[in-house]
C-alpha cells in the first residue's frame, strides 16, 4: 500500500487547462508556479498529479450523473493525503470529502458533509449515482455491492488506524 501524507497538493485549473500549480507543504507554507515551470525538488509529486489528471481524463471524467457545480469564488480543492491500494485509489480532500475509486469496475463511494448531514454517494457501474444520509444506511442497510466496499474500505481505515 503507497501512502503520501506528508503534503497536500492543489491543482488549481490544472485539469481545465494545465496552467497552474499550488503547493502546500503541511507547515501551511504555500507556493505557486506554472505547469511548465515545476521546480526539480517536485518533479516526482507532478509526475503523480499528471497520472491522476491524465487517469481522470481518461476514466473518470464523464462518471456519475451528477451535475457539475460551478467552483468560483471557492477555495481550491487540496488533496491532504492519498492511498494507493492494489483495488482502489483512497483520497481526502481539504472539504472533508473522502472518496474511494475502484478500479476494476469504476464504481466509487464519496464520503461528504456539505452541511450538518453526513452524505455518502455510490456511483455505481453503470455510472449512475446515489446519495444517502448515513443515518438511512445504518437504520436501513444498503446493497450487497455497496456493502462489499464498504466492509473493504473499513478494513483499510483500520488497518490504518492501528499504531
């Protein structure tokens, strides 16, 4: 399992149009600089990014049927730490969102808190999404294909918990 935890990352527009890159080291010391000009001591942190943009361009980008929600004016998103595993890619983002991506069949389980409820969005197959409170899931239970990950995604977390 790849774990990187010791930085944060933004990609500001660098999916939109490969211009620009923020960078935070987790000391809150932030710099800024252009796609092109990546300095030598990030080259291999870009070379990942440019996996996960080129990966997401080409995989993942017309997945769900969620709308897109237009981000002016909000503060970029920060990739705080990401976890590679041999059947899914973990990430949590600055938002508080945690989102797991399988890779074998495309489905994913995005973990969110827009406002005072605890969310999670399934996207399944067939790239249909479906989102429900926690609370319906553990009063109601929930497929066996979104049980199955989630037991694999709790077997991860724990794993990651333990010292």
């Amino acid at each position: 399992m790849r774990v990187v935890s010791s930085l944060a990352v933004i990609v500001n527009l660098l999916l939109l149009s490969y211009r620009k890159v923020h960078y935070n080291l987790t000391n809150s010391k932030h710099f800024s600089f252009s796609a092109s000009a990546v300095p030598e001591q990030l080259q291999r942190q870009m070379s990942v990014l440019q996996y996960f943009a080129s990966y997401m361009e080409q995989h993942l980008m017309k997945g769900g049927d969620l709308p897109s929600i237009d981000d002016a004016g909000q503060l970029p998103l920060l990739l705080l730490q990401w976890v590679k595993t041999d059947q899914a890619l973990l990430m949590l983002f600055s938002n508080g969102t945690f989102q797991v991506n399988f890779y074998n069949d495309h489905t994913k389980v995005i973990f969110s808190k827009p406002d005072h409820s605890c969310l999670l969005t399934y996207i399944n197959r067939d790239r249909n999404s479906y989102t429900y409170k926690l609370s319906s899931i553990a009063e109601l239970g929930c497929s066996p294909e979104l049980q199955h990950r989630l037991k694999y995604i709790l077997k991860l977390l724990l794993e990651r918990a333990d010292p």
